[in-house]
C-alpha cells in the first residue's frame, strides 16, 4: 500500500516545463522588438472590413422562423409581415420577393414560350436557325449574335470528312450588308479612299461592275493604306438596267465585329467626297409581341409590320427612293392588341405607371438604320438577309435538289401576285428563261470548282416545305459508273458564258423582299394542306398560291492546286435569300444530304486552307486586337485554374509570351513607334516569293537564281514597308505539329549541317532555364506552414543581384526569332503537321543572309517544350 500512497516526484514536470521555457525563447529571440502598430493596422485592414462587414450582415436561412426563439414565434407571422420583428422583415421581404419558378407546363405554352424568345433576345440576336441549332450544338456569344460553334455529336475530323467528300452547310447569317444607292460615278468617288489597288483589286474593278461576279478586298480607314486596315469585305454590285442606266446599287457584306467602324468610315468619306453633311434618317419601329407566331425573328416581323401599316391613319414615312418605312402609332397598335380585354383591365383600376411598363413590354424595338450624303444614301440590311454557305463536291446536288425553279407562267391575268407584275416586261421574263437554261446546265457539272470564280446566279425558285423529303436522301457512291452522255452534257455545260441577265434577281429590290416575307404560308398552313392529302409524302399543289422566292447563289473558288493539294478543296456555293425562309431552306438542305457545322468548321477550313480568318488573323486590325485580348485572357484563366504542378513552368522552358503574339518585339526600338500593319501589297508578295523559295538545280547541278538580286529586292521593300508583317504558310519536315503561340527562329548553320548529314535529326534541343522565382516559391510555402502552426518567421534579407553574374544561353543569341505561329496543328489535308503564321519582314530579310542555300528554312517551338522542330515557309 506504501507505493501506491507514495507522492510523484514533481521533477518531471520541472523538465517539461523548461523545454518550452527553452523553445519560447528561441521563438522570441527572432522575433521584433517592436511593432508599428499603423503598418500593422494597414496590413490587416481588408481583414478587418471583412470581419466588420460579417457581423453587420446576417445570413437568412431557409426557415427564417429559427432566427427567433420558440416563446416569440406566431403563427400569425405567415399572415402577417408586421408581426415579425422590425431586425427581420427585411429578410422576409428579400425572401418573399423570390418567386417561384413557374412548371414547365405554363413556360411552354406558345404565348409564354414566345415572350420567353423575345426576352432572351433583348441583349443578343438569335439566328433564324437558332432553335434548330440549339438542341444539337454547343452555342456561343459572340459579336452581339447568339452563333452555333460546333454540333455536340461530331469531332473536327468529321467535319473535314464533311468538306472533302460530301456537304457541309453553315449559317452566316450574322454577316452584315449595308447597300449603297447612287450613280456610280459618285459610289466609287466616295469609297476609293478606303481601298488601294496595289492590295487587289477594288470595288471598281472592271470584272465586277457589271454584276457578274462577288469581288473581295481589305478596306482601310481613309487615306491611310497600308495602316489602318478595317477589315475584308465581300461585294457585289447590281446588274444595270435600261430604265435607270447611271443609278447603281451596291451590296458590302463584312463581319458583325468590323460593322461600326466600316458605317462611320463610310459616312465620313462620303461626306467628304459630296462635300455635305450627314444626314440621319433612321427610322425606329416598335413591333408587337403578341401578334408575332412561333418562330418568326425580329426582321421578319418589321418586315411584315411596314408593309401593313400602309392602311393606318397615323403614320410616320421616310421616303427614300420611292421605298417607304412607316411606323404605327403606339395607342392604335394597343387598341388591336388589347381589343376588350385592355378595357377590363382599365376598369380595375390599376396604376398608369404599370399600363407603361406593360406597354413597353407588348412592343420590341427595331431600328432601321440609313444615311443620307448629297445624292447617295447608304441603308444597313443587317438582318434582314439570310445566307447560308455550301462546302463541299456535293453542295451542287443538295441545291439541286432543294431549288426548284418556280413557274411564272399563268393563264389569269390578275396582278395581285409580285411575280406576275415583275415579269411582265419581257427582257426580265426572257432574262428568267435564261436564268433557268443556266442552272440547268449548272447542276450537270460534278463540282462547283469547274465553273468561273466568284459567279453570281439569280433564280426565282418554289417554296421547298411543298416537296421535301420525307426521309433524308442519300447520294449515290463516288465509284458508278457515269453515263457517256452525261459526261457531254458536262462539257457543254462548262462552255456556258455569264451575262447580266443571269445575275440579276428581284432579290435587291426592297419592296420584293417584304412581300416575299409577309405573304409566306406558316408552316402549320402547310402541314394542314399536306394532312389532307391521302398518300403521305406527295406533292403538295398550290397553284398560283405557292410562294416564289428570289435568290442569288455566288460560287465560291476554294484554293488553288498546289503541290500537296491537287483538287480545289473547300469549292462550294453561297445562298442569299429573304429573311423569314431560312428555316424553310435550312431543314429542307439537311433532308436532301447536307451536314450541318458551325463557328469552330469555318476556322478549321481555313486552317486546312491555311489562308486567313477573320478576326483572328488579322493582327493589325482593331478586331483582331480585341479578339488576342479575350484568347490571352481565357489561356491565363485555364492556366491558373491548374495547381502548379500539373501546368508547364513557363520559366524553365523560357518563354517570355505564352499567352499572347508579342508581335511589338520583332521590330527593332529604334524606330520609336510600335504601330505595325501586315503586308498585302501584291507585286511584294509575288517578289517574296520568288526569292524565299529553294532554288532549284539545273541538270548540271548548278542552282538558279542569285542572291544578289534578292537582297535589293528585299531591301527596297523593306524601305517601303519597315514596320511590316507578312503571312507565311508552315509545313514541317518530319516530325511534330506548330501550336498556337509557337516561335519560329533561324536555325544556325551547324544546324543546317546536322540536319543534312543525320536524316534522323528533327531538330535541336533547348536547354532548360533556372527559375529565378523558384526561392521565393520555397520561401512563401515556409511562411504559410508558420503561421498555420502560429509561429512568427522574419523573412531573411533578399541577396541583391550583381550584373553580369547570370549566366546566359548560348540558343538566345544564335536562334533568332523572326515570328509567331497564329494556329497549327495536324493537318488532315496534307497528311502532315502544318499551320499559318506571321514573320516580320527584317526577320526574313535576316533569314535570307545567313542561310542563303536554305532560304525558307526556319525552326519551330512550341510553348511547352523545349524541342526546336524544322520546318518550311511559302508565301
């Protein structure tokens, strides 16, 4: 009992005790003397607003009963705000005016549903295809458009598949047309100071003021070539005609992102040239929601709502060349509107400001936008066109099968119809023949690609929903035999010469084109007639009744034959029609063979073209900057959402820009000025490549061409353009495919040799940097664990950097970057890895001096590697 009754010896607690004595005093001999308490305060100053802000705020849970205590709950409450104490009605306010979503039964009734469109319109257009589109692709918000970028069920290599061997359909509806009216002499006047025939040719060019054919071109701000680029348009001019010979019309297509600009340097050279003011003369309608049906857009019902209110009493007109648009009175449209339910609602007596907010909503708001200069008027028909685009060898057949051309001949003499009065001069009746013996011919080719470049085709065709097919049809295989006949009938058909009289089409006048959108038969009209007939899938009949819509098709060239591409790939055709039909001919193309695509096929057709999209190729426009800002922004974002250890230590592998074109530093400083512009001046190019391609060997063995003469072509050049950067096409050699954001530098000469004497070399090795951040990694990761455990560190003193002392890589003195890969990848084309770039034009001239043999011969590096792989350029 003795040892259990025994006290414990009090030394162990002693000895524990001076151990922590001893740790403390380590702990605070590092520790400060003193502290600044306002230093202190600054640094945990947003601590304390935080901590401030918490207390003040007070989370409402679900149940906002349990922020009181059982004695002072009532039942009353729930009834009753002003039962609940004054620190917590707020929070039952805020929770009350959460509503309830509505079931899924009330949102999609058609009324609902339709207010549901609209409002989802507000900040964004939808396509007419939009729907359609999205319940089978990934969309996207860009330029102020809802646009599809690619369908959910298919990869790139699909689409490829779609535009070599088959169809492929895209809807660039999105695209903006702004027509100008006037004589010719004072269009061209106007508008000659935004292009430069040394880029190509111009909206006057001879080859395009007839009509025939679409021209292509870079328009520029005023005067100011070869900087100030705006962006590429398409245009196209409308055929003369007999009574009006010096008036012209002509149609600029150009991207939704480039559309202000291009309208403000449109009005400012015009009034320069007319040497007079601008006059606005835009006109806003407001539409009414309720009388609209399922499925129509906002330019279909403008379109329908200015050539009703023809009959209206109060009306305000502007009278542009014999057109007019009209807009109703606002309390004339709500008294058809409201009819005898808006007067039972004035009976109960409800508030004027609610009657405003209702009438607001009732209407949507749609501006037509014009300009009056002198004696030209320039009008904006964005969205008021549809266009869809055809790629691929079998685009001719799908619109075979889908444009039918229309009758216009009938025994009845009434005019009510728009086709009977148009073609009742019998050059335009004469001219239809014409059209129809064309696309007749046409339709026998094999491929678009064997036709004139750039055509234009004016056709008068049925409604398609009359003779759809029922299931989707498909093409016959490639391998059958053709007919001997077909083919003779082929060869005539290619001998075919344009005219005006194919080219024209009722398509450019207005007046047309909102009769042809306000006289369409909905497609429940349509699926009623077809119920009544007794075999499913017949024809439907309907006479003089069945709509006639103009069109025009453009044909569309693709690339030229090359050495790796043999055909002309991505040859096709575009269709312009009305708006209000897009969904008619969309749904009917996609029955007869086509497949559909989006926003990312168009980008890779031009990737596999390796020819230049806009706005991402187009560096030196302000598009294309604001579209390098949002890609540098999302790789940054996708970057640091990583943990350090799973993303690439850009340090290491030294790259100084992996989430931009630093295209500033390819230019020497000397100059002073950072503006730069991309080379399109034709002759140049054609001189760049002549000299840049390997000359070839003689059968003696001795190369053609000297370098001599390439040098001073190249510095004349570089006299005229100094601040240039010019497009280059990549192909590599072996092995390895360019990535965004890759360098392209000048491989050395021992390089070169290696290269040459070792087949298996694909190119050198970098070495691998010293991360000069990686200490103050370390150090940060020491102080967080401290203060985690509550312990204080002082941070020890940063060695200061001595000059000279870093050492340097030998690779940044010898491989010289000349340029940036803007995309690359694997192309399924060439069978290789290829891709498209800039090199700045003192980087080539640099290029040719010091591997004169290997002209066109440069190194590549992807930003995550330290592999250089070869590769070769052509312009």
């Amino acid at each position: 009992m003795d040892q259990f009754n025994r006290k414990r010896k009090h030394g162990g607690f002693i000895n524990n005790q001076t151990k922590k004595q001893k740790v403390s005093d380590n702990i605070l001999s590092q520790a400060p003397q003193a502290i600044d308490v306002i230093e202190y305060a600054k640094c945990r100053a947003a601590e304390l607003q935080l901590l401030d802000a918490a207390t003040q705020k007070r989370k409402v849970s679900q149940a906002v009963n349990g922020l009181m205590s059982i004695s002072m709950r009532r039942r009353a409450m729930s009834h009753n705000v002003k039962r609940m104490p004054r620190r917590i009605r707020e929070m039952v306010t805020i929770k009350a005016n959460k509503h309830k979503r509505p079931s899924r039964k009330h949102r999609r009734r058609p009324k609902n549903l339709l207010q549901e469109y609209i409002r989802r319109q507000k900040t964004k257009v939808w396509l007419e295809t939009h729907i359609w589109h999205a319940k089978r692709f990934k969309m996207t918000e860009k330029w102020g458009y809802k646009i599809p970028y690619q369908p959910t069920n298919k990869s790139a290599r699909a689409s490829y598949r779609a535009t070599q061997h088959h169809c492929q359909m895209i809807d660039v509806s999105y695209l903006c047309c702004i027509e100008i009216l006037g004589k010719e002499e004072n269009i061209l006047n106007g508008i000659s100071s935004l292009c430069n025939c040394q880029a190509g040719p111009t909206i006057g060019a001879k080859m395009c003021l007839e009509g025939t054919r679409e021209g292509e071109c870079v328009l520029f701000k005023q005067g100011s070539y070869p900087v100030g680029a705006i962006g590429p348009v398409t245009f196209l001019w409308r055929p003369k005609s007999e009574s009006e010979p010096f008036e012209r019309q002509l149609w600029i297509w150009c991207h939704p992102s480039c559309y202000e600009e291009l309208w403000k340097e449109l009005e400012s050279s015009f009034s320069q040239s007319e040497n007079c003011e601008v006059q606005d003369m835009s006109v806003q309608l407001k539409c009414p929601i309720e009388g609209m049906e399922k499925g129509k857009t906002l330019s279909e019902i403008t379109d329908s709502s200015v050539v009703n209110n023809n009959t209206k009493e109060e009306n305000v007109s502007v009278d542009l060349k014999g057109r007019g648009d009209s807009v109703e009175n606002e309390s004339e449209k709500k008294k058809e509107i409201d009819g005898p339910k808006g007067k039972r609602k004035q009976k109960k007596g409800k508030k004027q400001t609610s009657k405003k907010e209702e009438s607001e909503e009732q209407f949507v708001k749609v501006v037509n936008r014009k300009s009056q200069i002198g004696k030209v008027s320039i009008s904006s028909l964005k969205d008021r066109l549809v266009r869809h685009r055809f790629i691929g060898p079998e685009s001719q057949q799908v619109l075979a099968r889908t444009l039918n051309v229309a009758n216009i001949m009938f025994n009845s003499n009434e005019t009510s119809y728009w086709w009977k009065e148009y073609y009742q001069e019998k050059k335009l009746s004469l001219g239809f023949n014409q059209q129809r013996e064309f696309w007749d011919g046409v339709i026998q080719c094999q491929s678009a690609a064997e036709l004139s470049p750039h055509v234009v085709i004016g056709l008068t065709v049925r409604d398609p929903r009359v003779f759809r097919a029922k299931i989707r049809n498909e093409f016959p295989d490639p391998d059958e035999e053709i007919n001997e006949s077909f083919l003779s009938e082929n060869v005539e058909a290619i001998k075919l010469k344009i005219s005006q009289d194919v080219s024209n089409s009722a398509l450019w006048d207005e007046e047309i084109r909102k009769a042809v959108t306000s006289t369409k038969k909905t497609d429940f009209e349509i699926n009623q007639l077809k119920s009544e007939h007794l075999v499913p899938g017949t024809e439907l009949i309907l006479g003089e009744d069945e709509s006639r819509i103009p069109v025009l098709i453009i044909q569309n060239p693709g690339t030229n034959p090359s050495e790796q591409n043999h055909g002309h790939y991505g040859s096709g055709w575009d269709l312009i029609m009305p708006a209000g039909w897009s969904m008619a001919f969309w749904v009917a193309n996609i029955y007869h063979g086509a497949r559909a695509g989006g926003l990312r096929e168009l980008q890779c057709l031009a990737n596999e073209q390796q020819s230049q999209h806009f706005p991402e190729d187009y560096p030196d426009t302000s598009a294309g900057k604001i579209e390098e800002v949002r890609i540098k922004n999302e790789k940054e974002a996708e970057h640091s959402r990583r943990p350090p250890a799973k993303r690439p230590n850009f340090n290491k592998l030294s790259m100084e820009n992996p989430f931009s074109w630093a295209w500033d530093k390819l230019f020497s400083k000397e100059n002073g000025s950072s503006d730069f512009h991309v080379l399109r001046d034709k002759k140049d190019l054609s001189t760049l490549r002549k000299i840049m391609n390997v000359a070839k060997k003689n059968k003696k063995g001795f190369e053609s061409g000297s370098t001599e003469e390439g040098n001073a072509s190249i510095q004349d050049i570089m006299s005229r353009h100094q601040q240039s950067l010019v497009f280059v096409k990549i192909s590599m050699n072996s092995k390895g495919c360019p990535e965004e954001m890759g360098t392209i530098s000048i491989p050395t000469l021992e390089d070169v040799e290696k290269m040459k004497t070792d087949r298996h070399f694909t190119g050198p090795l970098r070495h691998q940097q010293p991360d000069p951040e990686l200490e103050k990694k370390k150090e940060k990761r020491k102080a967080q664990k401290l203060l985690k455990k509550g312990l204080l560190k002082l941070l020890p003193p940063q060695k200061t950097s001595v000059e000279g002392e870093e050492e340097k890589d030998p690779d940044d003195s010898d491989r010289d970057i000349i340029g940036f890969v803007k995309h690359g990848g694997f192309s399924l084309n060439n069978g290789q890895g290829a891709g498209k770039g800039f090199c700045s034009m003192a980087g080539l001239q640099k290029l040719l001096e010091s591997i004169p043999s290997e002209r066109n011969l440069v190194l590549i590096r992807n930003p995550r590697t330290l592999q250089y792989r070869f590769a070769r350029l052509s312009f």
